[in-house]
C-alpha cells in the first residue's frame, strides 16, 4: 500500500497581525507549522503503515522554506518526501493548485492519497476534493477515524456531518481528507530528528510533471482576488451607565417596541 | 451564453435544510440586478413533493432528480447528477451551503466543470453585467477578500449557514418544476454507505432561534440565562469561554469556531466580543450587549449597549417578566 500525504506549511494563525495600512498579512517573525488537519493525515497514515504496512510519502507545495515542514514530517517517520516548487506555480488559487499535486502524484503513484481537511490560513477544504476528481477517484471528505479491512481489501471510514455520521467502504484508489479530531500527532521521534537529516528531500518542479501550463500559476486560476478589507463596523450604537433594575427595563421596552415581546 | 442564478438546495432525511431558503433568498436579490431566473436544483429520493416549497420560498424554476442513489448523500452520484444538469442548462452562477454536503460536492464539481469555486463567502453582490463578487473571511475573521471568476462559468461559491437571509414564504409564487433524467455512469460508484447514523445536537437549534440570550465569561451562573431564553421564546447560546470551561455545549457556541447566528434579537450578557465571536453574530437584527467594561469591544457592534453587571441584569429581567 502506497500512502501519500499532502500536507501545507501555514503560518500559526493565532499569532497573525494586519497591516492596518496596506491591509496586508505581517508574516514576519510568524512562525509556521504544518497545517493541523495535514498533521493529522500524516498520523493517520503512519498508524495504517505500522497496522498494515505501507509507505508514507509526504509532499507539499510551496517556497523553499516548506522544506521545514517536510523535515517535520519525516521526523515523524514518513519514508520520503518531496517539495513541490517552481516559479510557474506561484499565484495557483485551488483549482489551479490542485491541477499542480494531482500531476506530482500522478507522477509518484499512489493507492490512497490523505489530505487535512482544510488548512487554518484559507480555511477553503477546495484542495483534497478538485485533486482526486483531477486523479479521476472517489473521495472521502470529513473523515473522523479509518481503518482498513484487509481480507475485504477496503478502506473503512467514519464520514462526520453535522447532524450524523456515515461508515463508508471504499475500495481500491482513493482521497480522504481528515479531521484532526481523528487522532493527536505523534511527537517526532529522536532516532528520527538524527537520521532524517540523511534523507534528501526530493523537489519537483514544473519540468517534472505533465501539466499544462495554462491551467497553473495565476493565469490557470479561475478565481481572482479583487480586494481586501479589514473589519468595519457600521451599527448605530448606544451605549448607556445604568443600574440593573433601569437597565432591564430598556431591554425590555426596546424588545417591546421591536415587537419581540 | 451562461445566464441565471441556481442554488443547489440541500436536503437530508426529505427535509430541505435553511440554508437552501437562505440561498434562495440572496439568489433572488442578484437575480434583480441582471434580470436574471433563480433556478433551484433539488436532488433526493422520494422529494418531488418538496419542489413546491422552493418556488415559494423564491425560486423561479427547480431542476429535481428523484431517484433512489440520491436517498443518503455520496459524493459521485451527487456530483453526477449536479454535472449533468449544469451542462445543459449552463447557469451563470451556482451556490451551495458551506455544509459538511457543500464544502464536498462544490469542490469535486469545479475540478468536473473546469471553473473557480469560492468558500464560505459571507457576502455576495452582483453587477449589471452578471460578474459575482463574494466576500469572505480569511485569517480567523480578520481579514476580508472579495473574490472574482472573471472568466470562467458557473462561477461558484459556498455560502455560510445563518448570513443569508430567506424571503417570507409565499405559496402564491408561480414557478416551474423540470424532472431531470441523469445517464448514470455507476461504473463510478466505489463509495459505500454501510450506515448512516444521526446524532442529536443537545443545545437545539441556535441557528434557527428567533432569539438569542447569549452568555459569556462574565455570567458565571447560566439558568437566569435559560429562564429568560425560555421567556422571550428564544434558546440559549455561549460565547467560546464558557465552552471552554465546560459550562455550556459547543453546540451552543457562537462565533468563528462555533456557529454563526442572525436572529431577530441577539442578547449578550457578559460577553466581551473578541473578534471570532463577532463574526458569528453580528449579522444579528437588533444587539443587546451588557457588560461591565464599557470599553468591551461587543459595544462597537451593539445596538444598545448597557454597562452593568451581567448577572444582575438577567436577574431583573426575569423578576419583570414574571
């Protein structure tokens, strides 16, 4: 069983500040981490290799300082890893960016692909879906355990909703995404930390895959970003001092006067 | 040429879920500005019946395919089905629920449609020549981004539960309903459902309520709460703080992380207003805030705002309620 898992590098969104002028993201100085859903997918991966045996190959897009977050990765115990990185992918939106993995995993061959659910910096969960209709096999989005039924030969899934869950079969290739509720990531193992230093790091670049060029990069992006805008708060406001017995009589005219009582 | 404004209306269990009013609702204020149809697309077992409903909840024309492999929600027969008639039919824009069923089938359907796809957008406005602009948070609310899809149709989003808001039923509306026929490629169908189970949400609908009595980290005690909501006819619902401490059902939390919210009237008691809980409600109608720092930043979205002591409050309110 080869397991690939598609892991982003965010920046840790609690410690995120704007730029009140230029209404843009201060990333200096933020530190990044592997997107919590994705470092779950990594878990969820290393514990079907340990149950099943499989091998973990993890991979990421973006600037070289991802490579940080691959290391992470193989420190957890994955077997290789490449970085996804090229100029002529800068500006990808999802579609574009999912075209991009689809054709890296194509590439490196997988029977089932994990990605986290949604990552913290763009919130979208658009990636893990538009990869496997690009790969042309089925998904399961949401998932919040998984296990694999080996003389069935099938993966199965507890698929979360709202309101209920589902426990769907499913055999031969496919994407899951995954909640990070599914399981809290193992620690980097020491062994690890000292020996994946040997590991190289593979990087793929637009040469390596076979990818349109018109459908990557900002041009390929069907979606554009046409403005940013912090907060603004419009309301009519009043704010009075008052003694609770005064205080819950305006509420309660206020209600009344609304109709609400 | 692409034209008119559809919504995918989600349904579980035969009943259709409040987003898809909500929808329906936006759909037919950016449906004026072009002069456009609103065209529903309803997809179940056993759910023609339901078609009605969607006219008179704004919808001009429902696209409905009724068939057995729709009855639980699986990705690849949805997105056939959603596929097909779109091709045919070729909408200028289609909008879905950000729902654990939206934020799965829209994807899946961009990569098919070759087209963008917008998520959780919070707001949506349309110019005279049809280009859709949808806003939505980015960064844990602190940012905004409007996103165009210039180019490309249907352009696509998903839209948060609980922002939009949906007409007045209307049972003398007058629309059309079309019985689609899909070309099944069951060849694809490698996902099963081996059960489905639901699970009950403990703190009631919140999202549904017409009325909020909302508490926070600076209401220690949550019955006066309960006493009122049950009062004013209205349910109980929590800042993140008292969720985090085990006082109240997550159910019940409102913000970023929570549930978003708009009902008639939201009270917040005790609750400072961090910017992840704002989002989630401040598309309230009318926005009682009682806090004891005045300086709390829930009184910037307030409509009227009282600076005392939370718990005293909701006890007087109860007494003049009796």
């Amino acid at each position: 069983m080869k397991i690939i898992v598609c892991i982003k590098q965010v920046p840790n969104t609690t410690e995120i500040k704007i730029d009140p002028i230029t209404n843009t993201l201060k990333r200096d100085g933020v530190p990044s981490i592997i997107n919590p859903d994705d470092k779950t997918a990594i878990e969820a991966a290393l514990q079907l290799k340990e149950k099943y045996g499989a091998t973990v190959t993890v991979i990421t897009m973006g600037p070289t300082q991802a490579e940080k977050a691959l290391r992470e990765a193989l420190a957890m115990g994955a077997d290789e890893a490449f970085l996804l990185t090229d100029r002529a992918f800068a500006g990808s939106d999802t579609l574009a960016t999912s075209t991009i993995i689809a054709a890296a995993i194509k590439k490196l061959g997988a029977d089932i692909v994990f990605c986290g659910r949604q990552a913290i910096d763009g919130d979208t969960a658009q990636v893990g879906p538009q990869i496997s209709e690009h790969l042309g096999i089925p998904q399961i989005t949401y998932a919040a355990a998984i296990d694999y039924d080996a003389e069935r030969g099938a993966l199965i899934v507890k698929r979360q909703f709202e309101d209920r869950y589902q426990t769907l079969e499913v055999k031969g290739q496919c994407l899951i995404t995954i909640l990070s509720t599914l399981d809290k990531p193992r620690y980097m193992n020491v062994w690890d930390i000292v020996g994946q230093d040997e590991k190289e790091i593979g990087i793929i670049t637009f040469n390596d895959i076979e990818v349109d060029p018109e459908t990557i990069g900002l041009k390929g992006s069907p979606t554009k970003v046409k403005s940013t805008a912090t907060k603004q708060f419009d309301k009519t406001i009043e704010t009075l001092e008052l003694d609770p017995e005064t205080a819950a009589k305006t509420i309660v005219d206020a209600l009344k006067s609304r109709h609400l009582i | 040429m692409a034209k008119n404004i559809w919504v995918f209306c989600e349904q579980r269990d035969g009943e259709i879920q409040n987003v898809a009013l909500e929808l329906l609702g936006v759909a037919r204020e950016l449906a004026e500005k072009t002069g456009e149809k609103v065209g529903a697309i309803l997809l179940g077992h056993n759910i023609k019946g339901k078609a009605a409903d969607l006219i008179a909840y704004g919808a001009d024309e429902v696209h409905v395919v009724d068939d057995e492999r729709l009855g639980m929600f699986v990705t690849e027969p949805y997105a056939q089905a959603v596929t097909q008639i779109a091709k045919e039919h070729t909408p200028s824009v289609i909008l879905f629920g950000a729902t654990s069923i939206g934020r799965d089938l829209a994807p899946r359907l961009s990569a098919r449609l070759k087209t963008g796809l917008t998520a959780d957008c919070t707001k949506l406005e349309m110019d005279e020549e049809g280009n859709l602009f949808m806003t939505r948070p980015a960064f844990g609310g602190n940012l905004f981004a409007t996103i165009i899809c210039p180019d490309h149709r249907p352009q696509m989003s998903t839209v948060r539960p609980g922002v939009m808001k949906k007409l007045d039923r209307d049972d003398f509306r007058k629309g059309e309903v079309v019985e689609e026929n899909i070309a099944w490629d069951e060849s694809k169908f490698s996902v099963t459902v081996l059960e489905e189970v639901a699970e009950c949400q403990t703190c009631g609908q919140i999202e549904n309520a017409k009325l909020l009595v909302s508490c926070g980290r600076g209401v220690k005690d949550v019955a006066p709460a309960r006493e009122l909501a049950l009062k004013l006819g209205g349910s109980v619902a929590s800042s993140r703080a008292l969720v985090d401490a085990g006082v109240m059902d997550h159910g019940c939390q409102v913000g970023q992380t929570g549930k978003t919210v708009r009902p008639q009237a939201y009270l917040a008691f005790g609750i400072s207003g961090a910017i992840q809980h704002l989002a989630g409600m401040e598309e309230s109608e009318f926005i009682v805030a009682v806090n004891t720092d005045k300086n709390a930043p829930i009184f910037k979205v307030a409509n009227l705002g009282i600076v005392a002591d939370a718990a005293a409050v909701l006890k007087n309110l109860n007494k003049i309620l009796q």
